[in-house]
C-alpha cells in the first residue's frame, strides 16, 4: 500500500516470508525493529511489516518490523503519517518512527492480544484492540481504556469499532452494543439476549 506525503512516496507492505537474521530474504533491509529478547538465528514472528520511502522516485530508507502475538496485516486503517511520523500496528505493538529516516520514536504494547487498527479522534488517536478500545496521545500514552462483554471481534459482519459524529458505537463477539462519548464513558449499553442453549464463546468457535 502507497501513499504520498510531501515529496515522499511511502509504501507499506506485509512481508510475511521473511525471516530476521537470514541471508536467503529476497530482499534486505537496512532497520529491523523486534525485541532482543527473541533474537536468534532464522528467527520468525507472527507479523513483519515493511516501510519503504522514496523521493523523487528513489530509494532513501526503509524498515521492517516483526513481532510476536496475534497477527495483524497491512491496510487503510493499520497505519497513520502525519507530522512527519508514521504509527503502525504491528500485533500487540504501535510503533511510532520519524520520516523520512525510520529512526525508532517509541514503541508500546497496548491490547493484549492483537491492535487490530489505529484512527485519528480530535488531537488523539484511538485504537481498536482485539481485548479493549484505547484512545491514546500522539506520544504513546493512555488516556482511557474500554473493555465490553467479549472481544471486538464480530463474527455476524456488524461493524465492531465506528466513530460517529460524536460517538464511538462498538459491537463485541455476541453482538452486544456499546456506546462511548471520546472521553471514554459508556452512555448506551444495550446488550444482545442469547438464550444460554445458543450462547457460545469465541474460544469454542475458534478453538
């Protein structure tokens, strides 16, 4: 995926056969972004995804990031540039990197399990975790957390996460619906009644 911003061409890119310490990568970068704990050799993660910036139709920098948790994929709404940064998700992690240089601002886990994606909500940005809502600042920290009945994962295609006028309208796994102002407070909660014959939880279905 491509975008354009100021002279600079940025593509972001999954790069799932990739393989951290090995020679045998079709193609190489110059940073790589994962925890030192899990260094080893032919190390693999869950999810890598690469950053590539050209100017002027070459090549200036580019990165690749890999991490460990639930997978996460490349698309409108799992990254943001802006103010000559770019936030990513990339599993459990948001990583903030300058452009054009890629250098490392921060980087922090947020949901548990999976940041499944990142938008921009007035001077913030919130984001929609596999486990919680965050609404968080530009510079990584936590302004308010949200946790409903499941996970905000839907299995019968409503929109889990939409922001709306001044609301945040949420679905979880069982179809309840929740209503946020930006502030984080609930002020709707209208939960989906499942006879207990029917009700089954993500983790049966998954599993």
């Amino acid at each position: 995926m491509k975008q354009q911003y100021k002279s600079f061409e940025i593509e972001v890119r999954d790069e799932p056969n990739y393989i951290f310490n090995s020679v045998k990568n079709l193609r190489q970068y110059n940073k790589f972004f994962f925890h030192e704990d899990y260094y080893q050799e032919n190390f693999n993660t869950t999810s890598k995804h690469a950053i590539i910036i050209k100017e002027f139709e070459t090549e200036i920098s580019n990165a690749i990031i890999g991490e460990i948790g639930g997978a996460t994929g490349v698309y409108d709404n799992s990254f943001i540039i802006e103010n000559d940064k770019i936030w990513i998700c990339v599993c459990n992690k948001i990583y903030c990197l300058e452009i054009p240089s890629l250098e490392l601002i921060w980087q922090k886990e947020f949901d548990h399990f999976t940041n499944l994606s990142i938008y921009k909500l007035e001077k913030d940005f919130v984001l929609h975790g596999e486990l919680e809502i965050l609404r968080i600042t530009r510079e990584g920290e936590i302004v308010w957390r949200f946790g409903g009945r499941d996970i905000w994962i839907n299995p019968e295609g409503k929109t889990e996460f939409n922001i709306e006028d001044n609301v945040i309208r949420l679905f979880d796994f069982e179809s309840n619906e929740y209503v946020l102002d930006f502030d984080g407070n609930l002020i709707e909660d209208n939960p989906r009644i499942i006879p207990n014959e029917v009700r089954k939880k993500w983790w049966r279905i998954f599993g």
